[in-house]
C-alpha cells in the first residue's frame, strides 16, 4: 500500500520491532516509538513476521513501512482505528495485514495507491477514505468486517477521483443497524467521478456496491452474490451514473437507480447480468426486482432471469421522468417490465425487450403496487398514453 500527497517515498535506513507473541501483550507504545524514530531519521520501518497488538497508531508524517507479506499482521481491538494516517504526506505500507479493531485503516486528503492489503474482522470499517486525492484502492481482500468494507467518502459533494478495482470484499455485517448506512461492501457518498470496477462482493447483508450522493460514478464489470438488499444501489443526490456489464447473482434486489425526490438523476443501465432475485431486506414497495429506475435513465441490453417480483421496474408513482426500457432479455420472473402510470408519471418507452416465460404478466402499467392494467403484452391490450410499447417479443 503506497498513500501519497505528492510522491513516494525513497530510504535505506530502517528500524526493528520484534513482535509480542502472547495474545493479551500490548505493543502499541513501542510500535508508535518506532514509527516516530523512523520518520525523525531515514524514514523506513521494517516490522518482522508475528501478531502486534496495537490501537490507533499515528503517522503524521513521511514513512515506508515493511512487513512479511501473509506474516506480519497488526491486530486490534474495538474503540479504535488501527492506523490512522490523516497527516502523512508520503506513506508506503507494504506486507502487512489487518487483523480487528474498528477500523483498519483510515485515511483523509490522500492519494496515492493502496493495493494487495488484507484486511479482517474490523468491528466498524476496514478501509474508510475520506476527500481522496486521486486514491487507488486495488487489489485488497477484504472479509469479515462489522459494517463497512471499504468506505470512499467526501464531506460535501465534489470530484474525488478515486478508483476501487479488482479488490475481494466477503461477508460485510450490519452490526450497528441501520437502514443501509451499514452493511455494505462497497460505499460510496458524496464523493464524485469514482470508478467501481472488476471487483468480486460477496455475502452483504445490504448492497455489495452502494452509491450515495455521488455524481459522475461507474459501476462497471463487478461480479456480486448473496446480498440481503440491493445489490448495486444508485441512490439519493446523484447526477449521472453508469453501471454496466455486472454480473449479480442470488440478491434480494438486483439494481436501484432512485431518488428523484432528492434529484437524483441521469443514468445508463446496460449489459447487466442478473440472475435469481428474491424478496429480502429491501425497504420500499418494490422488492424482488431485477432493475428499478426513476428518473433520465437508459435501461438497454441487460439480461434478468429468475426475479420473484419484476424484471425491469420504470418509476414509482410519480417519480417517474424520461425512462426507457430497450434491447432487454427477460426470463422466467413475476412480471416481465412495470411502468408507473400514476398522475404526475412522465412517459416511458418500452420496445425491442424480449420478455418469456412471466407468471404473471408480460408488461403490466402500475400505480405504486397496485396493478392499473391487464397484461399489455397480450393482442388487443389498452395502453395507457404514458406508455409507449414497440416491437416487444412476447413468449408464453
């Protein structure tokens, strides 16, 4: 892991620590001793294999610090970060693991790279960035964590930059509760232009990947299971989002692009892949639902089979603007696409969709839950003027 404000850093000296093998042992002074000689002298601390028991180590300046990789491994206690570096303007860590605590690591104003990190059994949060500056979080295995896997926040809304990619984020609890705030893998708020790609999330119990607030976002190239709510959530204060080629399989709720109440709009759904959909935690009226979208959103060539409720969801009674569903294969789910048809809904496009094998209905006008029409999929169907249907192939 290499965090930086302005470049990495270069040293040859280093210091020793020898590690605490009893479990109960505390290190925390003698490492924190280490690290202030190190950053007051050539600026490299070189940690030898075995467990060190610390809490809330400081580093507030310049410093490389080296472990064994699988072998050197800080291990914490709850009611504290294990690091924090807020203050470091070039830190390179590379070979440790973290083990417990609340927090693994948190980091605030840093760029930089952290990458090929483990990070374990945090209580709270095991990675939370705060008003990155071009940060890079790769290549991670991230697992068994109380709340939160890995945190990109900002304090108000604004381009951050940062880059999630290709990390391994497992089994992410909600132990403090919430409505969402915990429980997820991935989690994004307020920051914008953050880049989600090619990362494996599994067992969440709320979404694997959850944007909040955050504009200009791609969520692209993931592969998600096993979530008790959403499994890519776009939600809140956003503007512009792309979340294409996922593969989600085994969730309560595939995709959410919502929140026009908030404002939360502009997004392209395109080229998913989702599979096995049930009921689960998902807050709302909608649960069991493949893609659900409100507001200036284009939901075009995805692939949804075996979703209990709806394969593609347009607007909730009135929050429903500029939605279009094209291209899509629907397969084997409750009802193929929904479209709000309540007053004050806006006009959805649904055409080129290949919809087979619903249970209930092909193409149903909604208002919230309730069902507003017959199946507008069948010859002969009345359809509303808020919905327009082209060149839909119907499969019993």
């Amino acid at each position: 892991m290499n965090v930086s404000r302005r470049s990495l850093l270069s040293a040859s000296a280093a210091l020793a620590v020898t590690p605490v093998k009893a479990i109960a042992a505390d290190q925390t002074l003698q490492v924190q001793t280490a690290i202030n000689k190190a950053i007051s002298g050539d600026g490299v601390l070189r940690l030898a294999a075995g467990k060190y028991h610390v809490t809330g180590l400081q580093v507030g300046a310049s410093l490389q610090i080296e472990g064994v990789a699988g072998k050197t491994i800080l291990v914490g206690s709850a009611g504290a970060n294990i690091l924090n570096a807020d203050s470091a303007k070039n830190l390179t860590i590379t070979g440790v693991t973290f083990d417990g605590g609340d927090n693994g690591l948190s980091l605030a104003q840093c760029g930089g790279k952290i990458s090929n990190c483990v990070f374990r059994l945090q209580e709270k949060t095991a990675l939370l960035a705060l008003d990155s500056k071009g940060l890079e979080i790769s290549s991670n295995h991230v697992y068994d964590i109380g709340n939160n896997g890995i945190q990109v926040w900002a304090t108000d809304k604004t381009e951050d930059g940062t880059i999630v990619c290709n990390n391994r984020v497992e089994r992410v609890a909600a132990k403090d509760g919430g409505s969402g705030q915990n429980g997820n893998g991935i989690n994004i708020y307020k920051a914008g232009n953050v880049l989600v790609s090619n990362n494996r999330v599994t067992d969440c119990t709320y979404s694997a990947i959850r944007n909040n607030s955050g504009s200009y976002c791609t969520i692209t190239g993931n592969n998600v299971s096993r979530t008790g709510e959403v499994a890519i959530y776009v939600e809140f204060a956003f503007a512009g989002a792309v979340v294409s080629s996922n593969m989600i399989e085994n969730v309560a709720f595939g995709i959410s692009i919502t929140n026009l109440d908030k404002d939360g709009h502009l997004a392209v759904c395109s080229n998913n892949v989702i599979r096995g959909v049930h009921r689960g935690k998902t807050e709302g009226a909608i649960n069991g639902s493949g893609i659900y979208a409100e507001a200036d959103t284009m939901v075009s060539g995805n692939v949804i089979e075996n979703a209990s409720d709806i394969g593609i969801a347009l607007g909730w009674g009135p929050y429903c603007r500029n939605l279009s569903a094209q291209g899509n294969l629907i397969k084997d789910c409750g009802t193929g696409i929904t479209a709000s048809v309540t007053e004050g809904a806006g006009a959805t496009y649904i055409a080129n969709n290949v919809i087979s094998g619903m249970k209930l209905a092909a193409i149903k006008g909604m208002d919230h839950q309730n069902p507003m029409t017959d199946d507008l999929g069948k010859v002969g169907a009345e359809v509303p003027n808020l919905i327009l249907l082209k060149d839909n192939i119907i499969r019993i």
